[in-house]
C-alpha cells in the first residue's frame, strides 16, 4: 500500500501529525519551524495527496492542505487483517510444536 510508504518518511509523518493536531494549513504555515524548505514540503505534501492522506483546495492564491482521515482507517483495517492472519497463523504452528 502507498500509504505506508508515503508515512515512512520522518517529515511526512510530521506533517500528518501537524494536519491533525493544528487542522488546514498552508504550506508556508507547514514548514514554519520544519526545518526544510517549502518546495520539500509541497513534495512531500504531494507524496501524501497521492497516498489519499491529505487535500488541498485553493484559498485565494495558497493552498490549504488538510487530512484526509477516511484512508488512514482504510489502512487501520488492513494492518487488524494482517494481524489477525498473524494471530491464526501463530495458533497454528503452536499447535504443531505441541503436538
């Protein structure tokens, strides 16, 4: 899943954070303090957007960006699927060793 990948980078992964705990920001709110430059964080805004992690819609002539929630859940229930295959496929070989 992209998802993952787009939330295995440190700043991209901040960014998600910033987006839930401050709400819609603009790009240049988003990298105040960031320690990196604004072009890397519309890149790294974009890498998020084609994740499904984040929108942005236009406010005059900046960018509003804001979490997308919705796909975050999606990928929640894929990790509980992983885990419950995890979880069955464990009972499994215990029983083996067991037996």
């Amino acid at each position: 899943m992209p998802i993952f990948a787009a939330l295995g980078d440190e700043t991209r992964l901040a960014l998600v954070r910033r987006l839930c705990a401050s709400g819609p920001a603009s790009v240049s709110r988003l990298s105040e303090g960031a320690g990196v430059t604004r072009q890397a964080i519309s890149k790294h805004l974009q890498v998020l957007a084609e994740a499904g992690l984040v929108r942005s819609r236009r406010d005059g002539r900046e960018s509003i960006w804001e979490f997308e929630p919705d796909r975050l859940e999606e990928a929640h229930r894929a990790l509980d699927a992983i885990a419950r295959e995890w979880d069955l496929a464990l009972g499994r070989l215990k029983r083996f060793v067991e037996d």
